[in-house]
C-alpha cells in the first residue's frame, strides 16, 4: 500500500482538483482529506458519512467559583486576557468573580499553577471532528477543525492514521492524500512518511516561491517529491523558469495541465474533471496518473 499526499505550498494551484481527479482515475484506493481547516474534497467527492468521531485537540482552563477567593493571580500571569473579572452589584453590595473566555484561552495551564486554592483545572474540549465516509469512488478519510481552534496538526496526523488503518482492512493499493497548503505543522503531519509527494504548482512568482519552500520540507523529511504545473500555458515563461529549477534540484515535473475553462465548470458542478468532460486538461491529467502509477510498479 502506497500513501501519495498532493501539495501546492500555497492555495488556490487546483491541489484538490487534481486529488479529485486521481480519485476518480484510482482503482483500488481510499482518499484522505488532510485540509481540515478548510476541507473542500467533499465537494466533489459528495461522500455519504458512516462514522462520525469527536477530536480532542487540548485542553482549556475552567474557574471553580466555589473554591476562587478572587486573588487575580490568575490575571497576573494570563498573557492571553483570556481571564476577566465580572462585578456584581446587588443592592449595595459588590462582589466579582472570574470567568475564562474559551476562545482567548490557549491552554498553556500557567494560570492552573499559580491558583493558590487550586480553584483552575484544565479540562479537554471538543475541537472539531473526523468521519469515514463512502463515496463512489471508494472510502474517504476526512475531518473538520472547530472554529478557532489549535491542534490542526494533530487532527491530520489522526486522519492519516484511520485512512492507513482503513486501506490495509480493505487492502487497498493506495492512500491518495489532499494535503494542506503552506508549509506549517499541518503539512508536515501530511507528508511525514508518505511514499510520494506531488506538488502542484502554477506558473506564477508566489507559485514558484512556495514550491520551493514546500519542496524544502519534502527533502528535509526526506520525502521523495515530484512536480506538476498546472495552467502552465497562463504564463511560459515562469514554466520554464520551474522546469528547470526542478530539473537543477532534480525533481522530475510529471505533467504540465493547460488551462481550461471547463475545469471551472466542473467544479461549480461537483464532479471531478476527469469525468466532467474529455479536453487537454482532462487527458494530461490521466497522463499523470499512469505516471505515477509506473512508478509504482
């Protein structure tokens, strides 16, 4: 069994596209959405959820009122205002007590430390959740992050775990993975210990700059990484500047995808573009398949 993650370094290159795509183009493999700040894999992949699964991420502080004197120790070393002091005036008589905002609070516990009565505990808290869903084109591994939440790299390193586990109950051949963009501990979860490593890229000056980056990662984990320059025909110049930037760092660039106005249309219609419709795009995207299944063998 295989684990492919596909990168882009940066946003919007058509990394799920092309995830989309090789889903579709696979015979016998399960999918992964490791974008769980922003997962959008679903939208075209339409899985139907069978199992839903909480995720704790960390922990938050929690006041005790019953035991708080009202000392603000508490307040003193809080670096996050995440503690407020809430006044109360009941007919003359003025009393407070403190309340935390889950939101500011990042867990780090310092105020749990200092808390002279030990009023201040630190509970785990939901942060969002993970499913295995079918789809038509085989099981998929996603996740959702809660809003403001941390953890994010803990929640792919989870995802990628269930769909390893879920690949080698069903013995599937593959594990394809839409990984995360940027190069920040969310990616790193990704790619750590995947067999391939695609990084699509767009012939553009942030393009480049972040294809490099993310191609840094991919070496310093010691991840073999290939590249593929989506829409290279927008600007050929800044294409052949990525040829042969990966042809000096020898990375082998699989495929160049033209630009195609269909593939927007096949996005707003949620089906993957290899079934959306047969054009240039579409065919060099199944070159790329069979590429990278050569590779395999």
């Amino acid at each position: 069994m295989k684990q492919i993650v596909v990168i882009s370094g940066k946003g919007g290159t058509g990394k799920t596209i092309v995830t989309a795509s090789f889903a579709a183009l696979a015979e016998n493999k399960v999918l992964c959405d490791c974008d769980v700040d922003a997962a959008d894999l679903h939208l075209l992949l339409h899985p139907e959820i069978k199992e839903t699964h909480l995720f704790t991420g960390g922990k938050k502080a929690v006041i005790n009122n019953e035991l708080c004197s009202g000392c603000g120790e508490c307040i003193k070393v809080c670096r996050f205002d995440a503690i407020k002091e809430i006044k109360n005036d009941n007919q003359g008589n003025t009393s407070s007590f403190f309340v935390i905002d889950p939101i500011s609070c990042e867990g780090c516990s310092v105020c749990s430390y200092v808390c002279p009565l030990e009023a201040i505990s630190m509970e785990e808290t939901i942060s969002g959740e993970w499913y295995i869903s079918e789809t038509k084109y085989g099981p998929m591994v996603h996740a959702r992050l809660g809003i403001a939440e941390e953890n994010s790299g803990k929640l792919v390193s989870l995802t990628r775990e269930m769909a390893k586990r879920v690949a080698e109950e069903k013995k599937k051949d593959f594990v394809i993975i839409d990984g995360p963009p940027g190069i920040g501990c969310p990616v790193i979860a990704a790619i750590s210990g995947v067999d391939l490593a695609l990084v699509v890229t767009e012939p553009t000056l942030s393009g480049i700059h972040d294809l490099k980056r993310v191609n840094s990662v991919a070496r310093h984990f010691g991840v073999k990484s290939a590249c593929v320059i989506n829409k290279y025909d927008i600007n050929y110049e800044n294409s052949v500047k990525i040829e042969d930037w990966c042809r000096r760092e020898g990375i082998p660039v699989i495929g160049k995808i033209p630009f195609e106005p269909e593939i927007t249309e096949s996005i707003v219609n949620g089906i993957p573009a290899v079934e959306y419709s047969e054009n240039c795009a579409t065919k060099e995207t199944k070159k790329i398949w069979k590429t990278i299944e050569e590779y395999f063998k």
